[in-house]
C-alpha cells in the first residue's frame, strides 16, 4: 500500500512541476524577459532534480517489502513450541523397544487419523506399514518422533512415556530417511556429517562404505571434498538417497525410520540401495513405510493399516496365507509389474 500510494505521488509531483515550468517558462519566452535556452536549462534541471527521488522511491518499496518479510521471520522464530520439553525428564539409554498402546490421534479436534492403534516393536525387530494413502502410516512415525502429541494413549520407548524423555535425546537416537532426501550446498562430506564437527572424516569415509555411497564418491575428481548444489541437481536420486543413508548412519542411531525412502531410485543403482539399506538396519530397530511391498518381503513383521485402524498384522507368507487385505495389494501389485 506504501510503495502504491508513494512512486505515484512522486511521479505526479514531477509532472506538476514539469508543467508549471513549461507553462511559466513559455510565456516568459514569449515575453521576452527569458530566453529559449534556460527554459531549455530549467527542463533538464527539473528532470535531473525528480530522477534520483524517484529512484529513492524505487528503495522505498524495497525496504518496505523487507520490512514485512523481517516481521513474518521474527513471528515464526518468536512462535512457542507446541510440544513441550518435560521439565524433569527421565535418563534412559535408548534401545530400541517400542510400544502404542490404545493410541488416538488427531491432527484435528475429533477427526481421528489413528484410532485405538496398539503393538509392539522389539529392540532390533523390522516392522513395516503398508496400507492405502490416508491410513495413518506416516502419522505413527511422526509420532514415534513426537513430532505430535497424541490425544488418547501411551507411546512408550523402552517402557518410558516419551512424553516423559527429553526431545533432544529422543530425537538424536532415531535416524530417519525420507522419499524426498534435501542436500544442502556445500560439499559432500559436509552433507553427510551436516557440518557437525563432532564426527571425524574417518568416521564419514566409514559410513559411506558401508552403505556404498562411496562407490560414486571416490569417481568424484575431489571425493568427499566434492562440492554439491543446493538439492544436489548435479546427483542421480539414487546417489543423493546413498549419501542420505551415509548420513543417518553417520549419527549411529538406535531406531530408524523409512518413509518410502526407496520410492524415487533408478534402477542402475537399484541393487546398491537394497545391498544399503540391510547393512543399514543391521542390529536397530527399524519401521518402514512402502507402497512397494517387494521392499519390505524382509520384513519380521507387517501391519496392514487402513482408515487409521489395524486390520493384519504378521509375516509376509503368514498374510498371503490369510487371503486379506494384504494379499489384494500384492496381487495387484503383481499384476501391474
């Protein structure tokens, strides 16, 4: 509103006061008390007095913008943290056992996404969610994060409340891979360690070995000194999903998360992923979530979701065994490859 009302009125001062000089300075020459050529001069000295306010009107609405780009930045940083940290929080050395226990859970008053949801993941089991779009996948690994507080229930880590476990340690034992992996600009190292210097460079070669990250790292004319772009356009999907691997790996946390984090490979890079991914849930307590169902047959145990709710639960053969809901997704799976 600022920069509408202003340049215009600037502008608008120019032209007045460009016609008051013709107008007066016409008639002079007319006259003959002012020559033709300082009413010539006065034009240009008009001219050349209005360009640079009218460029300072053009700053104006640049700072304007600024100024309410800064008040939305400070209003989100000034914004208070919905979840809260426990004030006492208890000390517990994470391992891995999960459990929901008769867990509801809106993101909206009463429209329930889960509902009296209830199992139990043993340290180091591999538990995959498979289930249509909407059925509250994704919401329980939120959850198991606490990036959401539950309105009904318990969700216990190793039999403690997570309400009841700090966030910091909470989050910093659970290693997630999402579908869409962001690298940062920079180099490559430095989007596996995320610049923290707390992890050494034998550490970071160390983890892009075991998930063979390194197999495209060490062609690199710098290795891991490489530099990258931001949302590494200059990378496949499968060797940012690789370098995505290396840097959960490298943070050695004790449960992991997948979320549809093999949805956008290549095929060329298809079977380093596989080969990744089981030297990655290696020994921690891993939940995936996969449209594919070839990618979770590894599966110890799979939940069928649907509308927020449990429907199957068991082995892959057990549920192909059980003729549900399970067994249509696989054969229609099947039946499109």
């Amino acid at each position: 509103m600022t920069f509408a009302i202003f340049r215009p009125s600037i502008y608008m001062l120019s032209v007045f006061a460009m016609v008051i000089v013709i107008g007066q300075g016409s008639a002079s020459v007319l006259e003959g008390t002012v020559s033709l050529g300082t009413l010539f001069v006065f034009i240009n000295y008009i001219s050349s007095f209005f360009e640079p306010i009218q460029e300072l009107a053009e700053q104006f609405g640049t700072l304007q913008s600024s100024l309410a780009s800064a008040e939305k930045i400070f209003s989100i940083l000034d914004e208070e943290p919905e979840i809260a940290n426990p004030e006492n929080p208890v000390p517990v050395e994470i391992k891995g056992k999960i459990e929901f226990r008769h867990v509801w859970f809106a993101y909206e008053k009463d429209d329930y996404i889960l509902k009296d949801v209830s199992f139990c993941i043993e340290p180091g089991e591999k538990i995959a969610f498979v289930g249509a779009t909407g059925a509250g996948k994704s919401s329980i690994l939120n959850l198991i994060g606490r990036y959401y507080d539950i309105q009904r229930g318990e969700i216990l880590i190793d039999g403690v409340n997570i309400r009841e476990i700090d966030k910091d340690a909470l989050r910093h034992a659970i290693g997630q891979v999402q579908q869409d992996v962001f690298i940062f600009t920079g180099d490559v190292k430095g989007n596996i360690s995320l610049n923290n210097e707390d992890i050494t460079q034998e550490e970071i070669e160390r983890a892009a070995h075991i998930v063979n990250a390194d197999s495209f790292i060490n062609k690199m004319p710098k290795g891991f000194d490489e530099p990258v772009t931001e949302r590494g356009s200059t990378l496949s999907a499968g060797q940012r999903q690789l370098l995505s691997f290396a840097r959960t790996l490298a943070y050695q946390p004790t449960i992991l998360v997948l979320d549809e984090a093999t949805a956008n490979i290549d095929t060329e890079t298809e079977s380093l992923i596989t080969e990744a991914l089981e030297k990655l849930m290696e020994g921690r307590t891993t939940i995936m979530v996969a449209h594919r169902l070839s990618t979770i047959q590894h599966a110890d145990k799979i939940i069928v979701m649907h509308k927020g709710e449990i429907r199957e639960s068991g082995s892959h053969q057990e549920l192909l065994q059980l003729g549900g809901m399970y067994k249509k997704l696989y054969d229609l799976q099947l039946v499109e490859a």
